[in-house]
C-alpha cells in the first residue's frame, strides 16, 4: 500500500517538477516529493538517486532538440584506443611474437662526443631550416667541450605536420644516437614541437615524470629482478592490450596471475573502460615476448600483441588521450536532418567539458559527499557512508551491509564481503586493529582510491562554475575576467594523472562508466602561465571561447576575476567548507594542500565522423574491433593459401582454445570469433531479402579523438539532450 502510494507521488512530483523547470527556466528546482512522509518508512528503491543536475550538469551548447539513442546496446558499439603522446593511435596488429627486439641500443656517449659533426648538422639544416640546426649544433657544441647538459634540452621550432616530425625523429635515431627526442606541445593547439635531449641510458630517472615518482618515494619496478637479462633488450616488453567487458586493472590481474608475476610489474599510461571493447599500451618488466604471446591461447576477452623491447616502462599519464568509436543504435528524431544538425553542430561547436557521472561514482552516494565530509574532517560521517547500505546494490551485497550496521561484526562482515568492495574491505581491516580510529581507517583505502574523494569535490565545483559559465555568459564569446593560457609564452599542457573509473568497485553493469576518467594536477616542472582577460585582450581579439579556462580547486590556481570566481566559495561554504584555511591537519584531505589545475570550459572532438547507418538485425556489430580486423585478415590469408573448407576452424585454433559469450551478447576473442564474423556476415546478405527479415532501425555512428580527462558521455549527452545516468540507459534497452 505504502509502496503503490509513494510510486503515484513520485510520479506527481517528477511532472510538477517538469512543468515548474520550463516554466520558470531553472534546472535546477528540486521538490522533494516524499519531504512531508519519514523517510524511513520509505523502500530504499524509492530514495532519490544521483542525476546529472546533482552535480552541476545542466547546460547545453546546441538549442538543437535531442533524439533519441541507445548508448551501448552491445559492448562493441563503443571502441575506445589509446592515443599516445606523439598523437599515434594504439591498435592490435599482430599476435605473434617477434624475433628479440629493441627499441633502441644502449648508447656509448664516451664513443660519440669530440667528433665533428658538421655533415650531420648541415643534413639536418636542410631538413629543419638554419633556426633549429643552429640550436642544434650549440647543444654538440657544449656537449664536445665538456658543459654538463645532462639536465637541459633544446625545443625546436613548431610543427603541425606530423610526417615532419616523423623525419626529424628518425634523424636522430639514424645519425645522432647520442640524443634522443620526444615530443612537446607547441604554442597552437594543432602544433607539436620536438624537444632533444642527451641519451643518458634510459634518463637515469630524470624524464618527464620522474619528480613526481621521486616525490612519492616510489622506486622503478626495475630495480628488481634477474641480473642476468640481455644487455641488448631493454628491461620493459612493451605490448598492446586488447580488452573487452574488462578494466584495466582487472586484465592485468589475469595476465600476472599466469605469467606467475606481480601486477606492479605492469606499467600502463591510463585505465580504460570495462563496458566497452579497448585497445591501449601496457609494458611489463623483464619478460619474453613469446611467453607473454602465448598466453592468447588461453585468454578469454583478452588478447595481447604488438610486441617491443623498451628501456622505460609507461607511468600513468603518458597518453594524449583516446580514439573513440561509438555507435547510437535505435536512433529516432522527428526528422533525420535533426540527427544530421546535431552531428554537424557537435563537429563544429564542440561540448561542455564537464566531468561526467561515473567521475561522482556508479552508486547512490556520489563520491563528492564523502569527499566533502574528509575535507571537513568528518571521519566517522566519511567512514559511515562508505559503509552503510546504499540503494541500488546487488542484493547480495546489501545484505551484507545491512549485516555490520545492525551487528558491528568485522569478521564476519569481511567473511561475507565481496573482495572488490576494496575501500570497504581497507576500512574494516583497519578497524579491526584499531577500534573506533575512523581516520587510521580511511588512511588504510589505497592512496589513489581514496584521493578520488577529494578529486571528486573539486569536479562537482567545477561543474557548476562551467554551468553558471555558460547561463551567464552563453558560448560564443570571450568575457572581462575569464581565465586562459597566456599567450605571451608557449603554454604547458595539464599533465593528467589517470583512476580507476569506478570508484566504489560495484562489480555490475554501469552504462556510465563510458570514459577514462582522470585526476588533473599542474606540471610539477614549470607553473602554467595563466591570466585573467582584461580590456585590451578584448579589444585585440587574441583569445576566443575555445581558449577559456576554470580552475578545479587548490592553493596554485588562480580565480576568474568576474562573478564566475565567486561560484566557488558560495557552493563550498555551503557544503561548510572552506577554500582558503583548513579544518584540520590532515594534509591529503586539505584543498588547501593541493596544487589545483584548470581545464577547457568548451571541448571540441578532434578528427570527428559521422556517418547514419541502417541495420535490421541487432544482434550483428556495426563497428570493427581490431581483434575483428586481425581475423579477417588471417582468414583470407588461410583462405588463399589452403582453399578448403576447414579453413575457419584451424584459424579458430590459431586464435585460442575458449570462448564466450559476453553479457550484451558478443563473441569474446577466442575460439568462435571467426565462426561469428561469417555468421554476421550470412546474416547481414540474407536479412534484407530473407522472409524473416526485421524492421529495419538506424544506427549513428560517431568516431573522435578527446584528450586524458575528457568524457565521451559528455559529447552524446549534447547530442541527445538526455541525461547519461545508469538507470536512463538501462531503460532504452528495455
């Protein structure tokens, strides 16, 4: 009775709040509908639950209207590649295992100084111009008369064309060997430049990110393991890691499990999605190629390949960002020149560049309420709703939960407690030794988890200074105050600092958790230059919208120097937190102690297509996996060669010994992916013309590149002009 009665004031109070947003123009108008009845009373399904206006999402760029779309009907309707630091796009190519590669030999420097070079500079002259060669030649020039340039560089002129940079990189692994190169951001968003440096042997711990490894007293991986390995190889075998219905961290747990190693041994530049099909780089310390490669025989929605020796191992954040390929099934609009407006629009205009849902988590307590609760220094309240049932959870779980609030039981609780809850497991553990100590609790959840917390108040403030932004101030123009990189001076890039996706560990179905979701910090090597738009920048013209910047939270960042700027403290002192003094001395749970970082208001997908698809059968994928390409490839191989029937079942073997069917119904790799390819395909010629064939629907397919901290979700959501939440897509697949 209860329960049929709350459903009908529900369902009242989601039309009265409707009706009041359009009328009085604000998304933000909340009625707690169940306010006049004890909410204990109330089933825990009936409680509020987390959408995207609780955490600041609320505007769009486009007025065009939504249409409607399902977001990840089946695994492999969204692809998602690694897009390393020199802007490569990371496939699996290959499974096999090459002969012994390296990357590149360790250089002699002894053998390769007080020779002259004047050939080489002169070559390079003609390649580069008299600007760069003449950088050039002053490095060897000091490197020949003894100066330390251990700790310097030179950065040569900007370039957006990428098979430039390509020439001057194979340059000096060609001719000077005794530097080596990479790749910086130049002072145009589409240009990069090439920096040059002294090949120390694998740097000697002094590249990119070695301060902030020494700063966290945290040793290379290579510092163990058996002396006696090559000296030709280098000590990381760099692989690609395909990957589907997994997260990173989660595959890389099977594959150290087989090959009877750490998972530390692992090193990757980000963690990718679980609910998607993902292609990134991984480097282990100091194995074979060809014990790794074997392991596809066995490894089920896993495969690995693409295999190189190299001297360093990745380190989170060494990524440009990630190659998204999405496909919108079921897709309906009043007309389908609103679907072709609204790709055209997304190309052209871009996104607000929020953080997305699965940055606040996948359950009912957003993450930025117990990272709120740390940086008051609330540690019972901080403890109590990481604990305490929430809605929403796998009965199972809940139960369990239940348990220890009614018993207190630890022992028993952690018996019953599914190992992935980690947080939950750490704090328990935690009080277990010691009694009550909340805070000693809350330290015991892994640095990286726990930060998360704090990390997620910041993108809620954030969210609604952007929100506040663009109903302000609109989108198509730079105002007095706004924040954006200098000019004056090449800008740094933010360096991103890469989490887990889902930050409570909940082992279940998420259609939010879509993107690779980061923590962004300044450089630790040079402060970002950054200003505050005044009158002349205004009247020059210099900045436009896409330049402009908000800052998340810390004690390096500066404010907008207009009404945007107060956004910030006004939210945070009502959440009783401060900007500017800490409540205790609990220093990694203090805004106060953290550098801060700003990010882009307004994100534009860069390489973006669009293309409408037509399809009758559901079931069949509109998307290539590389996984996909590879067997196709060996199947006409195998075809061409041996011409027989048997054909598909010995490349079947070639390619693993298991298989499965993945929850949304997709043939993982292993044996039986080529048996699905020509089954699609038979499917795909027969359906149109078959008796049986269905209705036939249409698909939109998008394919972007968005750099580390972007969200994929964000770019549908201005598309569809619908909310991103778990139980709103669920329900389109209903």
């Amino acid at each position: 009775m209860l329960k049929t009665l709350c459903s009908k004031l529900r369902s009242h109070h989601q039309l009265l709040t409707k009706t009041l947003q359009q009328v009085l123009g604000h998304p933000k108008i909340l009625i707690p509908y169940y306010s006049f009845l004890d909410q204990n009373l109330l089933p825990v399904t009936m409680m509020k639950t987390m959408d995207e206006s609780d955490v600041g999402i609320s505007c769009y760029i486009s007025k065009l209207p939504g249409f409607r779309g399902i977001l990840k009907q089946r695994y492999s309707d969204f692809i998602v590649n690694e897009v390393d630091l020199d802007g490569n796009v990371v496939h699996l190519t290959s499974l096999e295992a090459p002969a012994e590669c390296s990357e590149d030999k360790d250089v002699n420097l002894s053998d390769q100084l007080n020779k002259s070079y004047a050939t080489e500079i002169e070559s390079f002259r003609s390649l580069a111009g008299n600007s760069d060669a003449d950088k050039l030649k002053g490095l060897i020039d000091k490197l020949n008369s003894g100066v330390d340039v251990s700790d310097e560089s030179v950065v040569l002129s900007p370039s957006s064309d990428k098979l430039h940079r390509t020439a001057i990189h194979n340059f000096f692994k060609e001719r000077l060997k005794f530097l080596v190169t990479d790749a910086v951001d130049g002072p145009e968003d589409s240009s990069k430049c090439v920096r040059v440096r002294l090949n120390k042997g694998g740097n000697n711990g002094r590249g990119r990110f070695s301060r902030k490894r020494k700063d966290r007293n945290d040793k290379p991986y290579d510092s163990r393991g058996s002396d006696s390995w090559p000296e030709h190889l280098g000590k990381f075998l760099r692989f690609h890691l395909f990957k589907e219905n997994k997260d990173t961290q989660e595959a890389l747990n099977i594959i150290a499990k087989m090959l009877g190693v750490q998972p530390r041994s692992f090193g990757f530049a980000g963690t990718k999605d679980k609910r998607a099909v993902s292609t990134q780089r991984v480097t282990v310390f100091k194995q074979r190629a060809s014990r790794v490669a074997a392991l596809n025989e066995r490894l089920i929605g896993i495969k690995v390949g693409d295999f190189c020796h190299v001297k360093e191992g990745l380190l989170l954040g060494q990524l440009y960002g990630n190659r998204f390929t999405i496909t919108l099934r079921g897709v309906s609009a009043d007309s389908e020149d609103i679907i072709k407006a609204s790709a055209v629009a997304l190309g052209e205009h871009g996104f607000i560049n929020y953080f997305g849902l699965q940055r606040f988590g996948s359950s009912s307590v957003p993450t930025h309420l117990i990272g709120a609760a740390l940086l008051r220094g609330e540690w019972k309240a901080a403890v109590s709703l990481i604990l305490d049932p929430r809605e929403g959870e796998k009965n199972a779980i809940s139960t369990v939960r239940e348990y220890y609030k009614e018993s207190g039981d630890i022992d028993g609780t952690l018996r019953q407690l599914p190992r992935h809850l980690v947080a939950e497991r750490a704090i328990l553990q935690c009080l277990k030794k010691s009694p009550g100590n909340c805070l000693q609790a809350l330290k015991g959840i892994p640095r990286t988890l726990r930060m998360m917390y704090v990390h997620s108040y910041q993108s809620y403030l954030w969210n609604h200074a952007a929100s506040m932004r663009v109903q302000k101030h609109g989108f198509d123009q730079v105002v007095l105050g706004d924040l954006v990189y200098s000019k004056e001076q090449p800008k740094e890039k933010e360096t991103f600092v890469a989490e887990c996706e889902d930050v409570n560990g909940n082992d279940m179905d998420d259609y939010s958790n879509l993107d690779e979701t980061s923590e962004t910090d300044l450089p630790e090597e040079k402060n970002i230059s950054v200003k505050a738009i005044n009158e002349e920048d205004l009247i020059s013209g210099t900045y436009t919208i896409e330049d402009v910047l908000l800052p998340l939270p810390g004690s390096r960042v500066i404010y907008p120097s207009n009404d945007i700027g107060e956004v910030y403290c006004d939210l945070a002192q009502k959440d009783g937190i401060s900007l500017t003094e800490t409540a205790h001395k609990i220093k990694e749970f203090s805004i106060t102690n953290m550098t801060g970082a700003y990010r882009r208001v307004f994100q534009k997908p860069k390489d973006f297509e669009w293309e409408l698809l037509s399809y009758t059968d559901g079931t069949i994928p509109l998307g290539e996996t590389d996984f996909d390409a590879i067997a196709k490839s060996v199947k006409k191989s195998k075809v061409r060669e041996e011409k027989s029937t048997n054909g598909s079942e010995e490349l079947a073997a070639d390619y693993g010994t298991s298989s499965a069917i993945s929850e949304g119904g997709d043939m993982l790799p292993g044996k039986g992916c080529e048996e699905k390819i020509n089954s699609e395909a038979m499917q795909s010629e027969e359906s149109p013309s078959g008796g049986n064939a269905q209705e036939s629907q249409m698909a939109l397919k998008l394919s972007f590149t968005l750099p580390a901290s972007c969200y994929a979700t964000m770019a549908v959501r201005e598309l569809l002009k619908t909310s991103t939440s778990v139980a709103f897509h669920k329900s389109l697949n209903d």
